[in-house]
C-alpha cells in the first residue's frame, strides 16, 4: 500500500458505569494509524488508491461537503501519492475558505462548487469525470465496493477477543466492510449520525452481499442529537468528561455519538 501507516493499540477503558454492567470496553486506536487520513477513512482510501494507481490514473476525483473529513483525506492522500485532486464541493464558495477547505487547496486540491440542488443529482452522475477527463471517480464519503474490501481488512487485524463491536455509520461502508470481515459470531452495532437513517439499511445490502443475510448486526437509530454535525449540550459534556476520565479525544460528529450509544 503505498499511502502510510503507523501501528495503532488498543487501550481498554473503565469507570463506574462500565463495571456496573459487567462488562469490559476496548478502544482500537485506529485514529491514530496516519496523521491526517486516519481511521476508518485510510482503510476505505486503501484499495481506492492502489487501483488509482495501478491503473495509471492522474487525478482523483471526489465529492463531499465545506468541512468533509473524507475531501481532506483525499487531498492528503493524492498529495502523497503524487496524484492530482478534484474536489466537487456542494454549495457556494464562501471567502475567506473555512480552515479544511483552505488546508485542501493548499495540499493542491481543485475546488469546484456546485449548488445544493445541483450537487444532489450530480454527484451521482459522470458528469464531472467526462468533463475532467476521467480522473479516478470515488464516491461521496468514499463508500465503494473497494472501501468495503479495505475495511474488511481492518476486521482482520483485529486479534483480541471481543464479542461485540461498534462504530458510527455515515455513508455505510464502513459498518458493511466490519460486517464482510468479521465471523459471524461477532455482533456488530452501528450507530448511524444522521436523522431518519433508516434507509441506511439498503446502502448497506448494496455494499456487503452478505449483510441481507446476516443477523450480527443492527442500527441503532436514536443517537443522532439532532442530525448529521449536530450536536448538543449534553452530547459535548459527554465527550469533555470522557476526555477528562480516559484522556481519549472524542468528536462530535462520528465517535462521540457512537461512545454516548454504547
Ligand atoms: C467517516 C467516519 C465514519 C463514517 O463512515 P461510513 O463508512 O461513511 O459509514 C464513522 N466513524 C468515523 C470515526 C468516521 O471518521
């Protein structure tokens, strides 16, 4: 693979809550595996890129939101791989840059703005590869078949025993490539970021053949506070408190609302 990769621990956590119930709590570090393209998303970039690469493609091409983590790791990655980037932004461009889209530009990312209502329709379309010249196309969120097989990967290194897993869901791909690599013995539990997420469960059979079949897995749909990067101010003590308590770096977007789920 020739994006980077840094070994990453796990660290178990305790408190009171977690001893009441009887149970015991494992964090995979996996944010730390790269600097800037970490976690789940360097997993989803991993087969993604190798084809980019192996099939001589120039320029990768993607689409995403003003603060989307997953353009920023795009940007970082076809910097190091000495690919060109395309980010197709939805929404108006906004002066000065907010701080990721500044970041992106800076890394050598193309900036492309198209309306809200616009980008809905377009993002799915090859509309921007035919008029970019066919750069290597990924997914909003990066959600693929590839991702999937790269998350799938992940599953694989997972050596301690556990019987349960969760993590937050918001395009899909990574829960289906947990559900592809893991035996089904394991339970996983999703915790979707969005509101209404219930369509969710469709993205997922397209993504993992296996998850229609599969009965290790379920959403749970009730942590959202509010909606995709909403949050709340019970939601922020959580993860001040969780910071303080385990000295672990939560977010409000993705893992703070799959830690306050579980
Ligand atoms: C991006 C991200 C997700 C969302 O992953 P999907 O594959 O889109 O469901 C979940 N958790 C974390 C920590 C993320 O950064």
């Amino acid at each position: 693979m020739p994006l980077q990769y840094q070994e990453t621990p796990i660290q178990e956590i305790c408190d009171g809550e977690i001893q009441r119930a009887g149970v015991r709590v494992i964090i995979k570090r996996e944010d730390l595996n790269h600097a800037l393209v970490s976690g789940n998303k360097w997993w989803k970039l991993k087969y993604n890129l190798e084809e980019a690469v192996q099939r001589n493609f120039k320029t990768i091409l993607t689409f995403g939101g003003a603060y989307s983590n997953h353009i920023l790791a795009i940007a970082v990655a076809a910097h190091e791989l000495n690919l060109k980037s395309i980010g197709v932004i939805r929404g108006e461009e906004t002066l000065p840059l907010n701080p990721i889209l500044s970041f992106v530009k800076n890394q050598g990312m193309d900036l492309v703005y198209v309306s809200r209502s616009a980008y809905r329709s377009e993002k799915t379309s090859d509309k921007y590869a035919k008029k970019f010249g066919n750069p290597y196309c990924i997914p909003e969120g990066g959600s693929n078949l590839l991702a999937v097989r790269g998350v799938a990967d992940f599953a694989l290194t997972l050596n301690c025993h556990f019987d349960y897993i969760c993590c937050a869901v918001g395009t899909g791909g990574t829960i289906s490539g947990l559900i592809e690599g893991l035996s089904d013995e394991k339970k996983i539990i999703g915790f979707p970021v969005l509101k209404g997420a219930e369509f969710l469960k469709q993205d997922i059979y397209k993504l993992s053949a296996k998850s229609k079949h599969a009965s290790n897995w379920e959403l749970m749909c009730n942590y959202h506070f509010g909606g995709y990067a909403k949050t709340t101010s019970q939601l922020n003590a959580f993860i001040d408190d969780f910071r303080t308590m385990h000295n672990i770096p939560l977010e409000y977007i993705y893992t703070g609302k799959m830690m306050a789920g579980s």
